[in-house]
C-alpha cells in the first residue's frame, strides 16, 4: 500500500462511492442502513479506527457522496463534520475525487482493499445488493491498480479536508 503505514496494525484502502465502510455518524448510519443491528455494528466496526494501535485508512472518496442529500441537511452536515475530524487522525487520510476528474467512467464501483502487516491482501466489492470478498492475486493487483490510479487524480490531504469543510458549511 503506498501512503502512511502502521507498522503494527491493519491497512485499508477505500474507494470511491458512499460512506457506509468509513468513518460514519449513527445518524448518516440509519439513514443508509435502516436497520437497528446493521448500525450498531458499522459503529462498533468504525471504533478500530480509535483503539491504541490503530489501521491506516486511506479513504478515496468521490464528490458526489459529500454533496447527496442522505437524510437531510443536519445529518449531511453533522457526517461531513465528522469525516473532516477524523482526516485530524494521524491513521486517517482521505482523498476527494471530484466530479471534474477525468477518470470516472474507469470507475467500477466500490471496494475495499485490507493487508494486516504486511500480510496478503485481500479485497472486497460492494454493488447495490450484496457484496464479495476478492481473493485472486490478478483481480487484487488489478483494485491495487485503479485505486493508484483514481488517487491520482484524487485532492491531496490538505485540499480534501478543505473541501468537505465547503460543503459541510452549504448544508445549512
């Protein structure tokens, strides 16, 4: 994984569309799930992110999950807070694709890609009605490989960080 690496703990990179795998609040969380358990435990999930040895996170996110109305103005705003409070973590970056990058018809939807230590990585696609662990080192390289590349074209840190802070504040 190219970016900061935990020496100790997880690493996990995601791409593009929806909140539902990153840093979440309850209320985005029950806006998207609607299901009292599948919440509980997307937030339980997220507090890896906190505990004393945490995973690197590399979150690639695309501009159109910051500026769509999921359950309304405060909860988009209280979401878009939060995810720029959690790019303050030192294990957290995140990277804006905007919706004027060249690259988004190459987009697939999205995935997860996760190595512990060093470890085979191991990936995992979402659709809109399920979603499957990837395990071919081929179709790995090939996630590695649009992840680098969306990345690419993605706003660093300081700019992604700048422009959740712009929208949070339109959601007003």
């Amino acid at each position: 994984m190219v970016g900061a690496i935990s020496p100790l703990g997880g690493r996990y990179r995601q791409c593009p569309r929806g909140y539902y795998r990153r840093p979440i609040t309850e209320g985005y969380a029950r806006a998207i799930l609607r299901d009292d358990q599948r919440v509980s435990a997307r937030l339980d999930r997220q507090k890896t992110l906190a505990r004393e040895d945490p995973p690197v996170l590399v979150a690639l996110i695309d501009e159109s999950v910051l500026r769509r109305n999921v359950g309304g103005p405060d909860v988009m705003r209280d979401q878009l807070d939060h995810l720029e409070n959690a790019a303050q973590q030192e294990n957290v970056v995140l990277h804006v694709l905007r919706m004027t990058a060249p690259i988004g018809a190459q987009y697939t939807g999205p995935f997860i890609l996760a190595s512990y230590n060093g470890e085979t990585e191991i990936g995992y696609m979402d659709d809109a009605i399920s979603g499957g662990v990837v395990e071919n080192a081929d179709e790995i390289a090939r996630l590695r490989r649009m992840f680098e590349i969306f990345r690419g074209y993605a706003l660093n840190q300081e700019e992604s960080v700048r422009l959740v802070r712009e929208v949070a504040r339109s959601w007003t």
